[in-house]
C-alpha cells in the first residue's frame, strides 16, 4: 500500500539532495560540482541542502562560495546541526527538505550527470520505497589489493548482480527515499538506535536503520539501479588495512540492532531477553563455524565483524534490552500514525 501521511502535505513534487557535512570544505569542489552539472528535465524541480553538522574549518561559507561561483541555478541552502553524528546531521535534512524525493549524497560523493533525473524516474513506480545505486572508487592514492573483495564495505560495487528489488539495506551513499516517511518518524520522536558516524569516530548501520524506519510506513521494494552511479572519493588515508578492520568492526557492533529491527519486522513482537540470548547465541556459532577456515585476509575481516557483534551483546544486555523496547515503541507509533492519518489508493 502506497500511505500518504497529511502532515506531508506541504512537500513539493521534485527533489531534495541532502548532503551531510562534518568539516568538508576539502571535499565540496567536486561534489557540488557534480551536482551542478546535473542533465535534468527543465520542468524537474530540486534544491540542495547543506548540512553544517557542527563543523569548525569554514564548510557553510565554502558551500556558498563555491555554488555561487558555479553559477548554479537551483537553490542550494546551508542549515546547521549542532548535534555531531551522521544520524542528527541527515535528521535535519530531512526536517528541511521542501521536495518528495530525496537523496542523500555524501560530502565525498560524484553523482554521475543523469542521477538526480534517473532517481525521480525509478521513484514514480510507487512499488518502491527506497532506491540506491552503484559506487565507483576514486582516490588519490592506488587502491590495494585487498579493495576489490572489500569493497562493499566502502559503498562501492554493485549491490546486487542486477538491477532489480534488493533483499538486502542499499548503500547510504546515494539513496533516494520518500521524505514524508522519514519526516514523520523525526516527528513521532523515533529514537536513533545506531549513530552512524560522529566526527572522526566510526560507526555504522544507520543506512539500515533509515530502510527499517521507512519499512514501519510503507512496505515498498528497496530497489538497486546499475546505471544510477556515482564515484566514491576515498582518500589515500582510508584505504589501510587498519582503516577497513576499525570499520567492519563497527559493522559488527551494529548488527545486533539491525537484526533485532528485522525480526521485530518480519516476526512481530518477541521477549526481548530471548532475542538478546538468540543473537548471542547465533553469532557465536556463526563465529566457531567460521574459526577454522584459512585465515584470509577476506576472511579474517568476516571473522572480526561477528568477534565484535559477539563481544558487544555480551557487554551491552542493557543497552540492547532498551533498544528493543523502543523498537517496538516504534511500531507502535507508526501503526496508530497509519491508522490516523490519511491514505492515498493502494499500491
């Protein structure tokens, strides 16, 4: 079923392009370069977003400088958040965005000249909720050997083997989501379980955890487009090793929240004791399943994550415990939101 919720009724048909910012001047040529030069339909409205996500090196006035000496007709709009993390940066692109559509784009992505056209276009088939594309690694260092068997972890590859509905959370880098799901969860007070990046620390799984929160309000396909790109900038500091184990391992520690969402989706409400004790359980048999296997590098990075899912359950039963009850809470909330609010014909 396709929900319209009224409070949303203020959005606009067209596009916003939100890109959440935490000291990015170095970054911003290019990406809003990029955007800048977006082949659009002349109808097709859009507007960026800027989110100053309590930067200290001058990224508002750099957005501004650099926009204006592109000569860029669309609307582009610097708000601040002065919570650090990626979650409260991309809550108040959400709460700004005056369009359907959005898109997230990363400081440090290059959307290829026809994306912000082709995601419109994907996203008119109301079957689909959540829409994302493939990453291209550019850097200026040389790309290590071990990059190609890990590169999913650097949202960069195809997602899926083609385009078509995704079983699996899209890359965050690029996604194009309805806003007015979104906007109604920041309104309902939806608790963020996972913080994703916050400064130089890395975390992750709030990509996931933005699919589940829309998946409450709507029951579309996430669906992965090969022919909506964009180029990934890594920089020469983040391909090391120690680089990709620090960031499976917050992979690994997000995982019980991202499990937890999905049972509670497909299977409803579960004792929460019980589901701390399965994962418990379930990803330290995964981890004794996998001990004996050589100890390849792409190997020993699986073997990290499921090490830090198993020693973060163990340390965090509390932690956990509370996000299952806001989880449910959740639900909840967007249940009697579905049952109050008014509805469009169904998908």
């Amino acid at each position: 079923m396709s929900t319209s919720l009224e409070t949303d009724s203020a959005l606009q048909l067209g596009v916003s392009v939100v890109i959440c910012c935490f000291n990015s001047r170095h970054l911003l040529s290019e990406t809003l370069s990029h955007l800048a030069s977006q082949e659009t339909r002349q109808e097709l409205l859009w507007e960026v977003i800027v989110v100053d996500n309590a930067s200290t090196d001058g990224t508002a006035d750099a957005a501004v400088e650099i926009w204006a000496d592109l000569g860029a007709s669309v609307e582009l709009r610097v708000v601040r958040e002065a919570v650090p993390g990626l979650s409260y940066a991309r809550r108040r692109g959400v709460l700004e965005a005056k369009c359907e559509i959005l898109i997230f784009c990363d400081d440090d992505n290059w959307l290829s000249p026809g994306y912000v056209q082709r995601a419109v276009e994907n996203m008119a088939d109301t079957q689909i909720s959540t829409c994302g594309g493939m990453g291209i690694a550019v850097s200026d260092g040389v790309l290590p050997d071990w990059f190609a068997k890990n590169q999913r972890s650097f949202a960069v590859g195809p997602q899926r083997a083609a385009s078509g509905k995704a079983e699996s959370y899209l890359y965050g880098a690029g996604l194009t989501v309805r806003t007015e799901f979104l906007r109604k969860a920041f309104e309902l007070n939806f608790t963020p379980l996972l913080s994703d990046r916050k400064g130089k620390l890395l975390s992750s799984g709030g990509d996931g955890e933005l699919a589940e929160w829309i998946a409450m309000f709507d029951d579309g396909a996430w669906f992965y487009d090969d022919q909506l790109q964009f180029k990934h900038f890594i920089a020469k500091n983040r391909l090391t090793w120690p680089y990709l184990v620090k960031l499976n391992c917050g992979f690994g520690r997000m995982a019980p929240f991202l499990s937890l969402y999905k049972n509670t989706r497909r299977n409803g409400y579960q004792s929460p004791s019980f589901c701390w004790m399965r994962y418990l359980l379930k990803f330290f048999v995964v981890l004794l399943l996998k001990s004996w296997q050589p100890t390849l590098r792409e190997t020993s990075m699986r073997l990290r994550r499921n090490v830090a899912s198993v020693m973060w359950l163990a340390a965090n039963r509390k932690q956990f415990l509370f996000g299952a009850s806001e989880i449910v809470s959740m639900r909840r909330k967007a249940q009697w939101c579905l049952g109050n609010c008014s509805c469009d014909s169904e998908r």
